[in-house]
C-alpha cells in the first residue's frame, strides 16, 4: 500500500477547458523544480477531463475539469508539503492562474488498496464516493474489509479493467469535498471504459455491501485522460 494526493480540480474560468492541461503542464514543471516536491512525490499522473467521451459515459460529471494522483513518500509527506517554504514561494502563487482555487481547497489525502495490479493507461474513470447519510467511515471499513477483490472485479465492467484501485480517505477532507472512498478504473482506451459500463452509473457496479454504505447523489465520476505523467 502507498499513501496518496488527489485532486478533484476545476479550472480557472478564464481558461478554455481545451487550454487547461497544458496550464497545468506549465504548473507542474514548476513542482519539479523543487527538490523537496521531487522528494515527497514519488509519481505524477495528471488526468484531464476527457472533453470528446465524457457524455458518453453514464453517469460522468461535467463538472469538473481533472484529477491530480500523486503517489507520495509517506503519509507525512501529504502534511509537510502544504508547510513547505519552498514550494510555497514557487508554486502557490501560480495556483489561481491555472485553478479555481487554491490547490490545498480541493486535496484529498488517501490510503491505496490495489485491487487489480496492472500497469495505468492513459484512460482512467475516476469516482469520488459518499457516504450514505446516517453512516461513517468504520460502517464504510466493515464494507471494505468483507469485500475482496473478487467481489469488485466479478462487476462487467470493473472487470474489464486492466488496473483497479480504491483509495481509503484520510483525515479531514475539505468543505466541498466530503468524500470517504476514490476508486480508479484504467480501461485501454474511452471506448473501452463506455462499452464496459453499457450505460449503468459507477456506484451501481460497486460490490452490494460497499455500495450500501455510499451515496450516489453525494458521489462524483470522471473520464479522464492523462495529459501528463512523471516519471
């Protein structure tokens, strides 16, 4: 297991939404830059919303513009970086001309669980989950704990794919961003991942007693593509 930061980004209104992955190309050439950034991240995967397959997608969110999964050094790390002279002084300032907002305001911080341990594409489907009202995250863990990687891959279409991952969230997520699990799902291509769903949403494909613990209506899906990687 690996502990992780993930972004559930918008952009800069001012960008076009074709324009914002090389904005944000531009930013993270700024992070690798900062030797403390390079020894805190171990990886990079920047996944931009997938303008010409979206729709496509039952269930997918137009509502955002991409997801950052940045594979850290230790869990430390995830709270020493917001603290950072370094990246502070480099990269903060350049946070508002590519996001709508401060990077810190849409971070999640996540525990990884490999479900299936293929090698990442360059097409994820990316779910944010919540939970469902009157639950927490140890009916959530109970969940989890009673369903194995069997029960996930025996889905259609969360068998079809060639990496699968849920990501545990950790500590206290944002205002906003009140989400308890990330799942990814990496498929070889759009087409794949939109025949594989065959038009039923994420949280209905979920293991029965995971998706008794989460919220369909406080849940997010993307398709993504990834615009950039390091290494």
């Amino acid at each position: 297991m690996s502990w992780k930061m993930i972004y559930l980004a918008r952009r800069n209104p001012a960008l076009r939404p074709e324009d914002f992955p090389q904005a944000w190309r531009e930013h993270s050439a700024l992070g690798a830059g900062c030797s403390n950034v390079r020894d805190k991240i171990r990886s990079v995967r920047q996944c931009a919303r997938d303008l010409d397959n979206s729709a496509r997608l039952a269930g997918a969110s137009a509502g955002y513009d991409g997801v950052n999964l940045l594979e850290l050094r230790d869990r430390q790390a995830a709270d020493d970086i917001w603290n950072d002279e370094e990246t502070l002084r480099i990269m903060r300032p350049d946070e508002p001309r590519v996001f709508s907002t401060w990077v810190r305001d849409f971070t999640l911080i996540a525990e990884e669980g490999v479900l299936r341990d293929g090698e990442p594409t360059d097409c994820v489907v990316t779910a944010f989950l919540g939970l469902a009202p009157g639950l927490n995250q140890a009916d959530l863990d109970r969940a989890l704990a009673a369903a194995g990687p069997e029960r996930w891959l025996a889905d259609p279409a969360l068998g079809a794919t060639r990496r699968l991952v849920i990501n545990r969230v950790d500590g206290t997520p944002p205002p906003g961003y009140d989400y308890s699990l990330i799942l990814e799902a990496w498929y070889p291509d759009p087409a794949a991942a939109i025949r594989a769903f065959d038009g039923v949403e994420l949280p209905a494909r979920l293991p029965r007693v995971v998706a008794a613990c989460i919220d369909p209506a406080r849940s997010v899906t993307l398709l993504t593509r990834v615009t950039h990687r390091r290494p």
